[in-house]
C-alpha cells in the first residue's frame, strides 16, 4: 500500500512538473534596484546613485517561484538618451560623469552607430549580487535612463536546481527600477521622438519598466 501511495504522489509529482514546462516560454527573474533621490528634475552637478542588491535566490515572474541562482552572470547594460528633440541622443552617457567602481568590471561600449552604453555585471559575494553606480549631469536636457539586462542573448546556457530541460524555456530578466513607482514615464510624452512619446507608451511593461526605465530632467 506505501508503494502504491508513493507511486501516486511521483506520478503526480512529475506530470505537475512536465505540465509547467510544457507551458513555460521563459522563465523570467527579477532583479530590485533603486534610483535614487527619485526626482523629476535635477541640476547639473547633482549626484544619482543606482543601486542594486539581492540575494541568491531570485524570483521568477513566470511561475512565481524563487530559484537559486549561483555565481550567474546577468550581462548588464547601462544607457541615457538625451530624448528632447526628434532624434534622440544615444551617447547621452557622455554628457554625465559616471562613477562606477572597478570592483564591478563595468566598462564603457561604443557602439557603431554611435550609442554609447556601460556594460558590466554584478558583483556575486557571499551569495549576493550588488552593484552601485552613480551619475553626475554636465548638460541640461529631458533625459531617458535605463538599466538592463542581455540574459535572454547571452546567457540562456547557465542552468539552475528545478530548471525544465534546456529548450523548453529560456532566461530573461525584469529590472524592477524603485518597486512599483511610475519612474516619471510619463516624461516621455514631452519628448517629439515618436519612439519614445508613442512606440514605448503602447507596451510600457515590456519596453519600459522591464529595462530599469526612468525618466527625468537636468535644468
């Protein structure tokens, strides 16, 4: 009678699991970070610090479990756009001082086109991440931060305890930027860039908040 009960409670047990991962399309974790002070208008020469802190065990959005996730590179991305004309200003980095320390190995990238980005990831220590970076504005302007995450591009290998089988389901990441705040989005309806005033307005879930977006101006 053990036997058969155990057999039931495995059967039910695997066929539970094979259903989630029949019907998962990728798991998708959530990464806290915190801008701060969370202004809508700075001066130049102000201090915004970012930062980003956690523990190994991490939630998915997906199936709202938390998974451990050790020593895993997340593949950030930090980028500001100038957003105050029609054509947005992708190097917009450079008209910050950007302090950043190099226990992060936090690089700046300039990209063909001429968009400049920090990439880097976080620091994983005593089953934590962490990451601390904060930006100095030079220039006045209606600006468009983000801090994201290249997981789905470059890091679908890595495998965790209770992850489906490789195929399946992918990784990607959600940067939860101050919790549930708006983050000044809509900024973005001052901007007469049409991807930032229309395109990024008709999904702000997956094209605003999900990248760590947050809008604010330097006068």
């Amino acid at each position: 009678m053990k036997n058969l009960v155990f057999l039931f409670f495995f059967i039910f047990f695997f066929n539970s699991c094979n259903k989630e991962c029949n019907e998962l399309t990728d798991y998708v974790f959530e990464l806290p970070a915190t801008l701060n002070p969370a202004k809508d208008t700075f001066l130049i020469g102000d201090t915004i610090t970012i930062t980003s802190e956690f523990p190994n065990k991490v939630f998915d959005k997906s199936t709202k479990k938390y998974y451990k996730l050790e020593n895993w590179k997340f593949f950030l991305e930090i980028r500001l756009r100038e957003i105050s004309d029609t054509i947005s200003n992708e190097a917009a980095l450079l008209d910050f001082e950007v302090l950043i320390d190099s226990i992060y190995n936090f690089a700046p990238l300039q990209y063909s086109n001429g968009s400049v980005s920090y990439v880097g990831d976080y620091l994983y220590s005593e089953k934590n991440y962490s990451l601390k970076y904060s930006l100095i504005p030079k220039k006045i302007g209606l600006y468009y931060h983000s801090l994201f995450s290249l997981l789905f591009d470059f890091g679908k290998n890595q495998d965790f305890d209770g992850r489906c089988p490789k195929g399946r389901a992918g990784v990607d990441a959600f940067i939860r930027l101050n919790g549930n705040e708006e983050n000044n989005i809509n900024m973005l309806l001052t901007s007469p860039d049409k991807h930032f005033n229309d395109w990024i307005l008709q999904k702000p879930e997956t094209r605003f908040y999900k990248f760590g977006g947050y809008c604010f101006y330097v006068k």
